[in-house]
C-alpha cells in the first residue's frame, strides 16, 4: 500500500461542512491523520478543489447485452473521467439484472475493469416487465444496493406497494421512474407551446406529477424509502417538499441536462436534445433550481444513457432517448449552477457525494479520517471545449458537443490509488 499527499489544495468535505485550504494525507487506502513520513507521491493542488469521490445513483452501464453501446470497461472510465468513483449500475440489461446470477456479474465486470466502485441496482421486477415481483431478498443478499426497472415505469400501484413493502425489511431503496406510460406513450418531447408548433407529439408534465403523487402516497402507506429518478415538474417538486415536510422516506435527483437546456432546444429536430423524462419549458426549470437551494432535492446524476451513433443518429420520432454524461457533468453544472450563483462549491459536492451516499446507505462521500480515500481532485476555472470524440465512453450522444465550458477533472483517486489522470 502507498501514502500520497495532496498538497495545498481547497478541501472541500460537505460532509463536516469543511471549506478551507490546506493537505490531504491517504494512507493505505484511507483518510489518514497528517505526521511527518515520507510520502510515496505527492500531488499539488493548489488552485484545485479536493473533495470526496462523485457518487452517481443511477448509470445505464449496457453490461451485457448491449457491449455496442457501452461496457463496463468504458463506463466506469467513463466514470474516472467525469470524477466518479462509485456508480449505481442499473439494471436495464440482455438479461436484467433479476436474480443473484446477473448482480455477481455486474460486480464481476467491475472487478475486471479495476476502474471506480460499481454497485448493482437489483430490478424491481422479473424481466423489468412491471408483472410479478423480483426476489428482491436474493438480490440484496447478492449486494444490490437498491432496486429500480429503469426507464420502465412500474404502472402498477399494488406492485409498488409491495415492493416498498419487501424492500424496507433490507433498508433499501426503490428508485423509481415517475412517469405514467398511458400518458407518455409515443411522445418525443415535453408537451407546450413548443411541441405545438414543432407538430411533435408531447409528454405532459402530468404524466410525471401523477406517478410521483402516488409513489409519494405509497412511501407515507408502507413506510418504504421512495426515490424518484430525474425530476424534472414543478409539480413533482412541490410533492418531494411536502413529503419530506411530513418526515416520509422520500428523495429525489436532478440532471444536469434538465437544468442546463429547455425544450426549446428541440427546434432543431436533433435527437441529441430526446431524452426520458423530456426537457421541460423553463418554468419547470426554475422549480429544479429553487428545490435545489432548498435542500428538497437530494442528488444530481448523469442519468448516462449511451447508444451507438447508428441507433440515436436517426430521425427523432425513431431514436431512442438518452444522453452521455458522465464526462460532462461538472461543467455542465457549474454553468448551471455557480456561475449564475445558486449555489456555492460546498452546497454544489454535497449533491454529489454524501447525498447520494446516504441513498444508498454506504459509508462514502466524505473526507473524514478514517474514511475510504476517494477522492477528486478538479479546476474549476480551467477551461475546455467538449469533444465526444475523446470520450472514454463507447458512445458520442451528448448534445453539448463542441461547447465551451469552465471546470475539469483533474485527478480521481479510488482507495487512495490514482485512477486518473488529466494530462
């Protein structure tokens, strides 16, 4: 094991409120008290923010079944890349993630890959078709940290019931998309006035606000842990405000894309812009932002959902949604987020790591000692262009190619080993 010394940088710990200058001593793998031995490596990182690792709830890793898209080699460099060094593999896989046999095979890959921490999302149920519950026991026993279908909405609200139900008696979470599939069925975009005028057919904000309401509602019934995945309605935040309020397990996460783009940017036709839930007008926007400064919404993840160029580079009636973010995510919300001044770097990490981190009930996210040393280390004033074709990720579907941005990773350290490097 070594020792390695991050010298003179902003150490940021959201998880003890700590903000100021100074060095960050890992030994053996963990958060260590600073003596006097000699170091085996020494990084300086002045102008650089250290923070604990990026944690992401929910990455689409395409392993296996789809290795044309995306394999767990390349997400979870992907991952290093971004400044990740835990991610929620979800379960949307050929075949799904439904029984013991695949959760090993998720932490099989990760082992193989030897890149960030992978964690497996259990499916909620069998084949993720919404019918019949999963054997969630089994799954949790085999280490799935949580359970979710995905983009697969669980339509069903006695299913649901029972799945928070046998959920709670493991202390996991069942991470759900809001999104009523009756409602939604063969929309592209948000419905307004710009779906109106594109002529293309719109996913009513209501189709999320209804599942959220009941998912709200079951969470208050069975006294299950609910997470709602990617809010993106005014409406869906009131609920999660209202719901934490009443002291019921609930929380949510944001992306960067529904806080960084609108629904107008589907005027250009350009299936980088489709994404599931769809990009909202900036009323809903607004509403991600203020629950974001009020503490109502938990985390933000990439929400990565990567697809090779012959399946997204279609019409957008016939592609499919999703985008890559992993990469892009630290940019994307400092533009987003500090540059305008919602909120500021302490505010902005606990968001990424020890928020998601109490999600998942895992001993992560922060700088303590004695803590797993994950670590990122980044600029936040280095400026780059955005290029997919230098993504580590298999896939190229971002739609903020070419974009000029503030913010790079500069060093991402899993276990106090360096993962990354930005040369």
């Amino acid at each position: 094991m070594s020792t390695v010394l991050l010298r003179n940088g902003r150490i940021i710990d959201p998880a003890s409120g700590r903000d100021e200058r100074g060095d960050l001593l890992l030994r053996d793998g963990v958060i260590a008290a600073q003596g006097h031995e000699t170091v085996d490596q020494e990084i300086d990182c002045s102008g650089l923010i250290v923070c604990p690792g990026f944690i992401d709830l929910h990455v689409a890793v395409r392993d296996p079944g789809y290795e044309e898209d995306e394999t767990t080699a390349s997400a979870t460099s992907a991952a290093l890349a971004g400044g990740f060094t835990t991610i929620a593999a979800l379960p949307d896989t050929d075949p799904p993630v439904d029984n013991s046999a695949a959760a090993a095979y998720v932490a099989l890959q990760a082992e193989r890959a030897g890149n960030c921490r992978v964690l497996p999302l259990g499916a909620v149920t069998k084949d993720r078709l919404g019918n019949e519950l999963a054997d969630l026991g089994q799954l949790a026993r085999a280490g799935a940290v949580g359970f979710s279908d995905a983009k697969s909405p669980i339509a069903s609200a006695e299913i649901m019931r029972r799945a928070l139900q046998y959920a709670r008696m493991f202390d996991r979470p069942i991470l759900t998309h809001p999104l009523d599939p009756t409602l939604s069925a063969e929309g592209v975009m948000h419905e307004g006035a710009v779906s109106t005028v594109l002529g293309l057919r719109g996913i009513p904000a209501a189709a999320e606000d209804i599942i959220a309401g009941r998912d709200v509602a079951l969470a208050e019934l069975t006294g299950g842990h609910v997470h709602l995945m990617t809010v993106t309605t005014r409406h869906a935040v009131d609920q999660v405000r209202r719901a934490k309020a009443a002291g019921l397990h609930v929380t949510c996460d944001v992306t960067p894309h529904h806080l960084a783009l609108t629904d107008d940017s589907l005027q250009t036709y350009s299936s980088a812009y489709k994404v599931m839930p769809p990009l909202r007008s900036r009323e809903h926007v607004d509403a991600l932002i203020a629950g974001l400064k009020e503490g109502v919404i938990d985390a933000i993840s990439s929400d990565h959902r990567p697809w090779a160029a012959e399946k997204k580079d279609v019409e957008l009636d016939r592609a499919p949604f999703g985008i890559v973010g992993l990469e892009t995510l630290l940019p994307i919300i400092e533009e987003s987020l500090i540059a305008p001044g919602h909120l500021n770097w302490l505010q902005l990490l606990e968001k990424l790591t020890v928020g998601p981190a109490r999600i998942l009930r895992k001993a992560l996210g922060t700088l303590a000692e004695g803590a797993v040393a994950d670590v990122t280390v980044f600029d936040p004033e280095a400026r780059w262009t955005i290029e997919p074709r230098l993504f580590r990720s298999k896939s190229r579907n971002s739609p903020f190619a070419g974009g000029s941005v503030r913010g790079r990773i500069r060093y991402t350290l899993v276990e106090g080993a360096v993962r990354f490097q930005q040369s």
